[in-house]
C-alpha cells in the first residue's frame, strides 16, 4: 500500500459533478454531520447541576461525561478516518451515525452515572464519523478551486453550532429534563442518518481505495504525517483549536464572574462573536478568489493572535473594561473564521491521496491539544481576563509559526508535478 499517488493530484479522481440542486441538500447534510458532534458537547452543559442530582454525583463526576465525550471524539477520528479510506465513506458513515443514534438513546435512559459515561464515550466515538468524514467527503468531490467555497460555507454553518447548542439545550431544560436533550439528540442523529442515505454519495470507490486491510489503513496516518506539507497545516490546525478551547474555557468566568453579565446578556455576547466567526467563514470564500490559502492563512493567524495580545496588553497595564474585552476577543474570532476553513482548505488539498487520514489528522490535533489547554485557564486563574488571553495569545503564537512553515512548504508541493 502507498498514499504516494500524485499525479493530478489538484483534482479529486473518480468524481462525479455535483449538480446544483444537489450540491445545496449535500451540503446541508454535511453540514449537519459536522455539528452533531458540538451539539452533543454543549447542549446538555445547562443541565448539568440536574444531571448530577439525579444520578447522585457531584459536579466532577458529571463533569467527567464531557470529558469522555472528547476522548471519544478523538480516538473516533483517528481511526474512522483512515477506515474510511480502506472500506468506504458511506458504510463508515451511516454505521457510526446510526450507533450515534444508539448510545444517545443509551444516555437518555442510564441508570448510573457510569453507564452515562461509558455511552458518552461511545456517542463522541461515533459522532466523529461526521466531523472526518464531512470533510473526506468534500475532498473527494471537489476540486481544489471549489475546496475553499465549499469548506467557508461549512464552517460559516458550523459556526452557529457552539451558540445555538446549549441555547436549544436551555430551551428544552425549561420543560422537561436532561434526559429529553439525548432524546434530541437521537433525533437528529436519526435525521443524518436518513440524510446520508439519500443525499450523499459513495465518493470515495472501490478502485480508489487503499489496500491492506484495517491495520493499513491505520498505518496511513504515520505514512500522511511524515509528509511536512501535510503536519504543517495539521499543527497550524491543532494550536488555533487550542486557542479556541480556551476562549470556550475562559469567556463565561470572564463575562459572568468578572463583569457580572446576566446570562442573557452573555448569551448576546457569544451570539455576537459567534456572527463574526460567520462573517469571516463567508468572506473567506471571496478573499480565496484574490489570495492564496497559504497567504491568508498567515494573514489571519496574526489578525487572530492580534486580539487576545491586546486583551494582554491592556489587562496587564491600565485594566481592560467589559468593552474592550468584548472587542478584542470578537476580533479574534471573527479571524477564526477564515482561519479555520483556510487551514482544512490547505491540509486536505495537500492530503488528497489519503483524505480520510488526513482529516484524521486534522481533528485529533485540534481537539487533543485543546483538552489539554483548556484546563489550563482555571488552573492559571479566572479573577481577571489575563490568563485567558495570555493562553490564546500564546497558542495563536504557535499557530502563526507553523503557518509559515505552511507556507513554506508550499513551494516543494506537490513533489512530483507542478500542479
């Protein structure tokens, strides 16, 4: 087995054209694959306390059914991905899916508290088929001058998940227990099941797989990750997760505790920051028409860094107010927006002889790195923005530095043409 193939490799092989229509119901069920994972993440989060009280657990022990949840999600990744390449994007797919659909059902029932967690595990295990598959499944089918509209229109929608999440969750909570989220959430998982069936095709065929079984697919990793055009962007990837896990960890501390926002109130404050990641996931798909990836990825790495570095700066000198907060982190995540889809732009071009793999790569570094920073910003202290800031500047720091190793390792890509 090789996953050296590259001759056109600026092009998906045995695609077929996406019509119009179908593109649009294609899009949206990967769309919506891509988000069932921060659904799940976030959108019981209100009714922790609840959860707690019902299962007889403190609030750590509760706690710990997110953190399975991210390991699920990790692992899941790393080894649906590759799989995906050996046997097929569907099976893999509609399989992990539909036991999305199971063990969500599962949590809605559990007795215990650790049937609640291992099913928790499960439900991040196979909800990852979507986040990686998602973005094989675009590779696959398009074309390297269709990658950056298709990808900023994904992330524009994902944008909306991490706000909408625990809004809906917050809803639902009103009328009825935490229970009833993981109902939801079967419910969703059941509607991209039937999604998939209908509206995304096998895109990845039997000639265009790789041979070797399971252990070799798996081995792909290893092979797609001693390629530095590839670990590149895969690091630039992992160090702007970390920085957004932090901005996750950090910004209710600092709205809630420190200023004293109302929840609705902090509510509007994501909500804001969360159209400003959007906006910037649209404009990415126009200013790709101009730029290189490469050169914007640079561009808003350092727009991004350049938000949480004056958060710093201001905090540490005169004392930041609510506004200036405010302002400094929606900078940031407004250049989140065309980072994020630059980067996976980039990675899966560089990655088209093994998609799945390479979106493997992509979703483990940015979700391992950032559980580990997350717990970082508690632990640094959350009496005033600083640590936060401090941890975002410091990892857009590093993602800015392996952009640029990005871009230059562009000028020896691909090594074997001059596509």
């Amino acid at each position: 087995m090789t996953v050296h193939r590259t001759e056109n490799a600026n092009r998906p092989r045995h695609a077929s054209p996406v019509a119009s229509g179908q593109r649009a119901r294609l899009l949206l069920v990967l769309a919506g694959l891509s988000a069932a994972s921060p659904l799940a993440t976030d959108m019981y989060v209100p009714g922790l306390p609840d959860l707690a009280r019902s299962l007889g657990a403190d609030a750590s022990g509760a706690q710990m059914s997110l953190t399975g949840f991210l390991a699920g999600i990790i692992a899941g990744q790393l080894v649906l991905g590759p799989l995906s390449d050996a046997v097929g994007r569907r099976p893999v797919l509609v399989s992990g899916t539909g036991l999305f659909v199971l063990f969500s059902v599962v949590c809605a029932l559990a007795p215990t508290l650790p049937v609640l967690n291992a099913a928790r595990v499960g439900q991040g295990f196979s909800g990852a088929a979507g986040i990686v598959i998602a973005r094989a499944v675009v590779t696959d089918l398009f074309d390297d001058g269709e990658l950056a509209t298709v990808f900023s229109r994904l992330g524009a929608i994902g944008a909306a998940a991490p706000v909408l999440a625990p809004l809906a969750g917050g809803a639902l909570l009103l009328v009825v227990s935490w229970r009833y989220v993981f109902a939801a959430l079967a419910l969703i998982g059941l509607l991209l099941v039937l999604g998939v069936l209908r509206w995304v095709p096998e895109s990845h065929p039997p000639q265009a797989r790789l041979t070797g079984g399971l252990a070799a697919s798996l081995r792909t990793i290893g092979q797609v990750a001693a390629q530095r055009a590839v670990i590149a962007p895969v690091l630039t990837l992992a160090f702007g997760g970390a920085a957004v896990f932090a901005y996750i960890a950090g910004a209710t501390f600092v709205f809630q505790d420190i200023y004293h926002l109302a929840p609705a109130l902090g509510s509007l404050v994501y909500g804001v920051n969360a159209i400003g990641n959007m906006a910037g996931s649209v404009a990415y798909g126009r200013l790709a028409t101009r730029w290189s990836a490469e050169t914007l990825l640079i561009a808003s790495a350092v727009l991004a860094m350049a938000g949480p570095a004056a958060l710093l700066l201001v905090q540490v000198t005169v004392g930041s107010t609510m506004s200036m907060t405010w302002l400094c982190l929606l900078l940031s995540l407004t250049a989140f927006g065309v980072f994020f889809p630059t980067v996976v732009t980039i990675a899966q071009r560089r990655g088209r002889t093994a998609p799945g793999a390479t979106s493997a790569l992509l979703g483990g570094g940015q979700f391992l790195l950032g559980a580990a920073v997350s717990p970082l910003v508690g632990l640094f202290g959350t009496h005033s923005p600083a640590p936060m800031a401090a941890i975002m500047a410091a990892c857009l720091a590093l993602a800015t530095l392996a952009a640029t190793a990005t871009r230059l390792t562009h000028r020896s890509w691909p090594p074997s043409h001059n596509g």
